[in-house]
C-alpha cells in the first residue's frame, strides 16, 4: 500500500459527523470553499448530466432564512411552544455556512432518475469529506424542509428539483463523538452458481 493510499483510507476511516450546533467560526469560504465544492463534483455522473447545484446559505441569510422558516413550521404544526419557534429561528444559525445539495435528477430516455439521484448522494458524500479532509467539520441533514414544496420555492428550486441535503460547514468546537457501526460481517454475503 502506498503512502498516498494509506492517507486517503486513514482520512476515510476517520471522517465522523458533528452536530451542526457545535461548528464554529471559521467555515470555509474563498479558495478552500470552492475546492470543497469541486471535489463534491468529482462523482460518476453517467451521460455527464450534473444533475445537481449548490446553494450557499450564511451570514445574515442564515437567520433571515430561520425567520421564514417559522411561519412554514407554525402552518404544519399549529402555535409552536419557545422551545420549537427557537429550534426553527435557529435551523440555518447552527454552523456558519450551510451548503444545500439539490437534486436536478429527472426523466431521461437513457438514464434512470435512480441513477441520478445516486449521483447527487455521492456528491453530499464527497462535500462532507472533502471538508474534512481541508480541516473542517461536517453534518449532512435533510429534517423537514427538504421535503416541503413551500421551502423549495423560498429556496428558489425548480417544480422538479428537490434538496438531496442541508450540509453544515464549520470548524469543530469538541471532538466528534463515536457511534455503534454495523458488523462488517453481517453486511457482506458472496454470490455463487449454486
């Protein structure tokens, strides 16, 4: 194995994701931002459709974003207790940039809207590491919104695109925390003519 390798699997093995609330200040932005945004681009992407784009939500967008937001919630869920109206105020407030992945995925006579979606997945995939790899923390949310008609029309997407996810970009405030993985072994089989 060469070194190379042996860093880029080290780099693999170590990525973990951090609570959007604890991502501080710094968030990556000039050079580094667009790096990151690159490397997210450098997925399979069969017939070369790029069938996704990317918002930036941060600064003062951020909050003004919160503040839509709230009505949106209030509509679903009816009068929201303090504790609710200020988790929707703050939902963009969490980490310094938010990158939101959407998905252009659409019917084409050779490649199926599966494939595509897939496509959009890797680049979500790609964005967390490739922040963690420039020495940034990630967390990859959808929640609610994602999947509201009314928050993909303030967020300007098209009737056929829809957010793949919600990326929270930051520095880390503490360590990440481990979770429970699968057992390799119950995760693979092998196939034979049997």
């Amino acid at each position: 194995m060469t070194t190379e390798q042996s860093d880029t699997l080290r780099l693999l093995l170590t990525r973990r994701s951090h609570p959007a609330m604890t991502l501080v200040e710094p968030a990556p932005d000039g050079d580094v931002l667009r790096s990151i945004l690159q490397a997210a681009s450098r997925v399979p992407d069969h017939g070369k459709l790029v069938p996704w784009r990317f918002i930036l939500i941060r600064g003062d967008a951020r909050a003004e974003l919160g503040r839509r937001l709230l009505p949106l919630a209030e509509a679903r869920e009816g009068e929201l207790s303090a504790e609710r109206r200020d988790q929707e105020l703050t939902r963009f407030t969490r980490a310094p940039l938010v990158v939101a992945v959407i998905s252009r995925a659409a019917v084409h006579p050779k490649i199926p809207v599966w494939e595509q979606q897939l496509c959009v997945g890797a680049v979500c995939m790609n964005l967390v590491l490739a922040a963690h790899a420039s020495g940034f923390a990630a967390q990859w949310l959808t929640e609610w919104m994602a999947f509201d008609d009314d928050v993909s029309a303030m967020l300007g997407l098209a009737e056929t695109e829809r957010v793949a996810g919600f990326i929270h970009l930051g520095t880390p405030s503490q360590p990440p925390s481990e979770r429970p993985r699968p057992d390799l072994d119950d995760l693979i089989s092998e196939w034979s003519a049997a």
